[in-house]
C-alpha cells in the first residue's frame, strides 16, 4: 500500500541526496539531545529555589575613609536609620552578600578537638534580624536574642556559644534529624556551638558548590576595613528605596565609599555562565533545526521538479493527489527514519564524550526520544509544502517532453 | 578564465535566487555561530606571557593539611594555589631567581586633598617591585618604588593610567600624594595603558577582569593590617599564642601569589634544591608534614592548570564545529541540486569543447563564491553574536568578546573552506555527467 518497492528504487537512484539528508538529521539529533541535556541541567540548577527574598532585597558594601573608624558605632547608626525608613521591612548587617560568589566556608566537627571527620560549610556572620532581612523561614528552634550579639576587632579570635544552620546542613551533620539543641565545634577548638534554630533553606554564596546549601549563621560583628547590609524592601519598593539609600547614607556619614547592588542583580550575575551555556545552546539548537528544515525543503522541490513527468504519467495512470503527496512524505519519512536512528547512536557515543571529557550531564532516553520525535515532525512538515505541490502536477504534464 | 568563471557564477547564483540565498544563509549561519564561539575560545587561550613562557614559574608549596590534600572542587594538582605569608617572605630571601614577585590583591579607599572627586574605592595590587618588569608592565612617568619598600613600610604608590587621568587629569604626578584609606602616599610613578586577559599573573578570581588600578610596595603588611581580598584558605586554627594581625601572618592560610625568573636550567636546578632545602628544614620545625611536594609551573601550563578555558567553552566550540559540519552537509545537498538541475548547459560547454577538469574548476568557483558571500554574512552574524554574548555576561568577559582582524580573516578563510568542501563532490558529478543525454534531449 506504501509503493516501498518502487519507492526504494526511486531513492536507490537519488541515493546521495538521501544519504545527505538523513546524515543532517542523523547530526542534527545528536547535538540537539545533548545540547538539550546540558540546559535542561543548567536550567535546574538555576532554578533552585534561594531561600531568600532575592527580589526585595538590596545589597550595600561600604568602606570607610579614616584609619581609625567606629565600626561598631556606624553599623549601629545605619541599621537604626534604615530600619525606621518607610518601605523597609528590616535591614541587617553580614560579612558577605549571599548568593554572590564570594564568601566564607569553614570545616565544622561533631567532636571537640577533631582533626578528621569535618563537614563544609559556608558561613556568615550576621545579627538577629537576618532572618526577617532574607526572608528565611525559621523551621526550628529560635533566633538568635540581642544579648547573644557579639563585635570584635578583626584580629580577634572568638567563637560564639549560639549558631543557626540550615535544615540541609542540619541533615548533614545529624542524618537522625535531631540536630536542634545539639553541638557543633571548629578544629583543634573544644569551644561548643549549639544549634539554636534551623532555617529551611539558604543557597550560600556560591550557587555552583557541590555543598551549595550547607549555610551556618554566627551572631557576630567583626569590625573591619569594610562592612555590608542587606535591606529589604516592601515589595514594589526595591527602586525607590535604592534610590534614597545612596543619599541617606551619605548624608549619615561621608567619610566613606558606598556601594549599592540588587540581590537579584547579583544573582543573575553569579548565573551568568550557565545563562550564556543555556542562551547559546539554545541558539545553536533553534538554528540548526531551521537549516535542516529548509534544506529537507529544498531537495524535495528539487526532486518534485525532476520527476514532474513521471508524477504526471502516475497521475494520468489513475494515481490520486493524495496518493502523490502520500509518496513524497513516507519517501521523506524512511529517509528521516534512517537518519534518526543513526543520530540516537551519535548522541550516545557523543554523550558518552562529554560525561567522560567536559564533565556534563549524562542524556536521558527520555531526552533523546522525545528530540527525535520533534526532528520527525520538522522533517514530515518540511516536506510536507512540496509534497501538496507535487500533487497538484497536472496529468497533462504526462503528454509534454519536459 | 577565472574572472569568467567568476562572472558565470554570480549569473548562476542569480539565476536560482531562492537556492543560492539559502545555501549562502547557510554557510553564514553556520559560520557565524562557529566563529563567535570560537572567537571567545581563542581569547580566551591567549597567554599574555607566552614570550617569557621558558623562564618564569608560579610557585607552590605543599604545605596543607596532613589529613587531606588541597582540593578546589577537582581542579588543579592537589597543591595549595597560593603560598603562606611566611613562607613568602622566607622565599623572597633567595637571590637565585632574576626577579621574583609575591603579591596579591587589595582594595583601598582613595581621596585627593582639595579635589572633586569623590572618594572611591581602587583595586589595589600589592606587590614586590619586581612585578613591573617580571610582566613587562610599560612605565609612562616616573618609576617603581625602590628595593626597601618591599620589606619596610613606604608609602609610595603607582598608578595606572585611566586612574591617573581620573585623578590629576593625565599630567605627570610623580611626587603628588594621593590618599589611601586616610593616609598619604606619594605617587612613583605612572603606568601605560597595560591589561593582559586572561590576567595570567592572578587567575583566581576572575582570569578575565581588568588589570589593578594601583599597585603599593610588598612591605605595608603590618603598618595596615592588610588582608587580602581575593581568596585566603586555610585548613587550622592559628596559634593562639601569636595573637592579631601577626597570628594571622604566622598562620597556615594561603593568600600569597608567588611568581619567579629562573634563566636557564642550572638556576632552575638550583631553585628546586632550594625549595627542597627549605621543606626539609620547615618540616624540622613541625610544618609541611606531607609528602614533599612543590610546583614550578610555566604560565602556559599555568593557565592549563587553572582552567580558564573552562570544559563548558570546549563544548561550546565543538558544537558550533559540528554545527557549521551539518551547514555543510546541507549545502552539499543544495549545490548537487542546483548543479544537476544546470547540467544542460555543462553539457553544452563539454560538447562545444571544455574538459572535465574545466567543468570541475568552474563549479568549484561558484561554489566558493558562495562561500565568500556566506563568510562576509557570517562574520557579521559572528558580530552580532559576540555582542549578545557580551550582553549575556553583564560586563564580566567584555575585554574578550571583541573579533580582531586575524579571526575576521579566519572567518573568511572558513567560509571558504566549507563551502569548497560543500562544492567538491556536486562539482565532480557535473563534471562527470555524458553530454550526450543533454543534446539529445534539446
């Protein structure tokens, strides 16, 4: 019912063109399953959810001028005069801007005294208002009270009796899930440090870590060369805020260097090469499926045209329109077929490739079926214009020579 | 013959408008997209050092934790990047290197006295002096701070240019003081524009951020208790019987980049026996307690090391190769249509005398004319992708996402290339082809 054996020789005939074709789609899938296997990663992992109100939360760094400065006594007024301005709804002070890519990590032990037996985590140095700044949600336990609040010059060493983990980090350290009111220690230091609270999530400072997630809190100011705030805003009123911050900050206090970011900028920047991979990959999968359509449209007007006669003769022998067009799409469809198949093997060996040498995702069947299904598509509905074309050859076309 | 060839092609070209422009589409497409990828990957793999590449050696000492080696997330060989403060200091002793540089990055506050520029903040670079001729950092006026600056507390300061221009207006300003984070510095000297990328001499943080905006002598440590801002690693707590600033220049934290010239093997030799010499006796003292282990490591190999041109970049590359490989295909395929179409008129030109090799030539041409035409589209689309590239990464790679002429040339020369290719067999099938058929049937 399908003239395969006719059809078959008819593309024995033109079986360069043919084998052209199926080896676009055969490349075409390879690329674009893997391609589509590393931004559905990179998309995941930059969906991952912060914790944190990134939307409504400004980020200021500032340095002061003079040698000899009150940190302290500065932080203290700032905090004060942010905190009473309209349309903000708390502000706290940290030793490092989350989800910025720069920041602290430190080995944490059960044990006092350990040397081995550490779990990573990033750590920040905060007040207790950092949960209502961040928007964090406090699953567990308390925050941190005033009196618990420490500030030290920056060549202090001291390490505080209270911390707040993340439940992830939580986890880690307690699988039994009983890490509330238990004990953690720094190395070679039998000072202990009691999980006070668990918050439920908190991405860190670098998205990208493999221990992105494991967040530890101190109530703690070190006075420095250099201090940060993060603000929050009501919703709506990030810019405007922004706006009057730079002023009032200024205005407080000139002596010193004032920096304002969005939290949200500062994220999108710490994406910024998983947004270039997914943006650019992306491209390169719409472009080639575009030139592998036009070209699939292409050869088959080209072949339409030079079998306009023997379509007329089929035509004037009793052969349907439908019948005509019916020829050119399952001729596409064995052609498509034997490229798709060709292409699943090129995706697995290419993959393989890029486990082993460029360290990306591993592709899924699922991904690389459902690929193939939409190349099928693309390549039946490239053909599809010249096959309704080649049915409106007229049987008269039969009588002419050429 | 050729300009013939050449102007039978473009009637040729003219003649099928919808196939030509769609293999011409092709190629520039597919050009376009391999040539932006490829672009950023050739800057990227620039070595700004490449002529000083068999003398100078990024240093490292093995001196981490007994319990674990080094690790930043399966990256480089198992060594600390960086060197301890004290370290540092003990190894700058050595007079067998040329020039020998420890450092690393720093931030200060700068005003100017009676002036109207705001405060800001500088990215400051503190360095011995032999940095400046280490690099081949071009001096404009005045020069590096002297000899004792790098272990006593001068504060002297040189500038780069742009900050120079932001501050005195691009005069010469040897001599004027500038103040850093409240304390006056008198100005050494200027330098010329100078900013290699990726930045080989510190690739920590970003390998492709601009080069520092002003450079203080190595000797300032202590008088301002400077950290440093880029990365500090550390495996213990200090000893708590040094306590400040001083614990934390005795401790085992890595902040120091460590960079020397050793001219010839036999100092090299020296240098290695040195450094042995120096683990040994540290381990004498209770330091070092891992297996001996140093790295002296060319600034090629160092970039290698460091993965600036990450595995994300090679995938890249490879898929817009493989990209303009199924461009290619597609034109094949296009052009054996077009030519097979036209085979009356081979037919013609072999039956009024032309050989096959004449047929053959010709058709090539056309199709490199094609690839011509493909290989200028492509190198605007290259343009266009670049700056999309640039707006993607929001300032952090600005200084790489340029075409300069070499790879402007490239991108014709691959134009070129892949449609030949694209042309070779389509053009011997012509040239193939029996004339008799075409005269028969006309």
């Amino acid at each position: 019912m399908f003239e395969l054996k006719p059809m078959l020789s008819a593309l024995w005939r033109n079986k360069v063109s043919a084998m052209l074709i199926a080896l676009q789609l055969a490349l075409t899938l390879a690329i674009v399953s893997n391609a589509t296997a590393i931004v559905q990663d990179r998309l995941t992992s930059m969906a991952r959810p912060t914790g944190m109100d990134v939307d409504n939360i400004i980020a200021i760094t500032f340095m002061p001028v003079p040698k000899d400065y009150d940190m302290a006594g500065a932080v203290r007024a700032d905090l004060d005069m942010m905190r009473s301005m309209p349309g903000v709804v708390d502000a706290s002070v940290t030793n490092h801007i989350p989800v910025s890519g720069s920041g602290s990590a430190s080995s944490f032990y059960l044990e006092p005294n350990a040397q081995i037996g550490d779990l990573d985590g990033n750590y920040y140095q905060t007040d207790p208002h950092f949960i209502n700044t961040l928007g964090l949600n406090l699953i567990a336990g308390r925050n941190f009270s005033d009196d618990e609040m420490h500030v030290i010059g920056s060549n202090e060493s001291f390490i505080g009796s209270v911390i707040i983990v993340t439940q992830q980090f939580a986890d880690a350290a307690f699988p039994e899930g009983d890490a509330l009111g238990k004990f953690l220690y720094h190395g070679s230091k039998d000072n202990p440090m009691e999980i006070i609270g668990i918050v439920e999530r908190h991405l860190g400072a670098w998205p990208s870590w493999a221990l992105a997630g494991n967040v530890v809190f101190h109530p703690l100011l070190v006075e420095g060369n250099h201090k940060r705030y993060l603000v929050r805003t009501e919703p709506g009123q990030r810019d405007a805020i922004f706006k009057q911050l730079e002023d009032k900050l200024a205005e407080r206090d000139p002596q010193r260097v004032i920096h304002l970011e969005t939290l949200s900028e500062k994220l999108a920047s710490t994406h910024v090469s998983d947004n270039i991979m997914v943006k650019v990959l992306s491209a390169v999968m719409t472009l080639l499926t575009f030139i592998v359509a036009l070209g699939i449209v292409g050869l088959t007007i080209f072949w339409i045209n030079q079998r306009a006669k023997q379509i007329g003769i089929r035509r004037a022998l009793g052969a349907t329109r439908a019948n005509i067009s019916r020829y050119f799409l399952v001729e596409n469809s064995l052609i498509a077929g034997t490229g798709l198949v060709l292409g699943t093997a090129g995706a697995l060996i290419i993959n393989q490739l890029m486990v082993s040498e460029f360290s990306q995702p591993v592709l899924s069947l699922t991904i690389l079926a459902v690929c193939a299904i939409l190349l099928f598509a693309v390549s039946l509905a490239a053909a599809l214009m010249p096959a309704m074309r080649a049915a409106n050859i007229s049987p008269a076309m039969a009588t002419r020579s050429i | 013959m050729i300009g013939y060839y050449i102007s039978l092609a473009m009637r040729s070209l003219r003649g099928t408008p919808i196939l030509s422009a769609l293999m011409i589409a092709a190629i520039a497409v597919g050009v376009g997209a391999s040539m932006t990828v490829l672009t950023l990957n050739y800057m990227m793999s620039q070595n700004a050092l490449a002529h000083k590449d068999d003398v100078l050696y990024a240093v490292q000492l093995d001196s981490w934790d007994p319990n674990g080696a080094y690790n930043r997330g399966g990256r480089g060989n198992e060594m600390p990047w960086q060197l301890t403060y004290r370290d540092a200091e003990a190894l700058l002793r050595s007079d067998i290197p040329t020039r020998q540089v420890a450092m690393h990055r720093f931030g200060f506050t700068v005003t100017l006295e009676d002036s109207e520029v705001r405060p800001f903040v500088a990215e400051t670079r503190v360095t011995t002096r032999d940095f400046f001729s280490m690099f081949d950092v071009p001096m404009l006026y005045g020069n590096i701070w002297n000899e004792d600056a790098d272990t006593s507390p001068v504060q002297t300061v040189v500038l780069n240019k742009a900050l120079n221009e932001k501050l005195f207006g691009g005069e010469d300003s040897v001599g004027k003081t500038v103040e850093l984070n409240g304390e006056p510095f008198t100005v050494a000297g200027v330098i010329d524009y100078w900013n290699p990328s990726p930045k080989v001499y510190d690739l920590n943080n970003n390998p492709f951020s601009d080069s520092e905006e002003i450079y203080i002598p190595f000797g300032l440590h202590r008088k301002f208790q400077i950290y440093s801002w880029g990365n500090t690693n550390g495996w213990n707590s200090p000893d708590p019987e040094v306590e400040g600033y001083e614990g934390h220049l005795l401790s085992e934290s890595v902040w120091i980049q460590f960079w020397v010239e050793l001219d010839n093997d036999t100092r090299k030799k020296e240098y290695e026996n040195l450094l042995t010499g120096y683990i040994q006796q540290q381990k004498e003292q209770g330091r070092f307690q891992r297996p001996l282990k140093f790295g002296l490591t060319r600034p090629s190999e160092w970039l290698v090391l460091n993965e600036v041109l990450h595995d994300d970049n090679r995938v890249l590359g490879w898929a817009s190769l493989a990209f303009l490989l199924v461009c290619v295909v597609n034109a094949v395929a296009l052009l054996l249509a077009k030519f097979l179409r036209k085979a009356p008129e081979a037919g013609v030109r072999r039956a009024l005398g032309a050989n096959r090799n004449a047929i053959f030539i010709q058709h090539l041409i056309e199709s490199s004319c094609i690839g011509v035409l493909g290989g200028l589209i492509g190198i605007c689309f290259a343009l266009l992708g670049l700056s999309g590239i640039r707006m993607l990464s929001m300032g952090q790679i600005d200084q790489i996402a340029s075409m300069d002429w070499l790879m402007m040339l490239a991108a014709i020369g691959l134009a070129i290339l892949a449609s030949l290719l694209a042309g070779l067999y389509p053009a011997w099938r012509i040239s193939r082809t029996n004339p008799s058929i075409y005269l028969k049937t006309q």
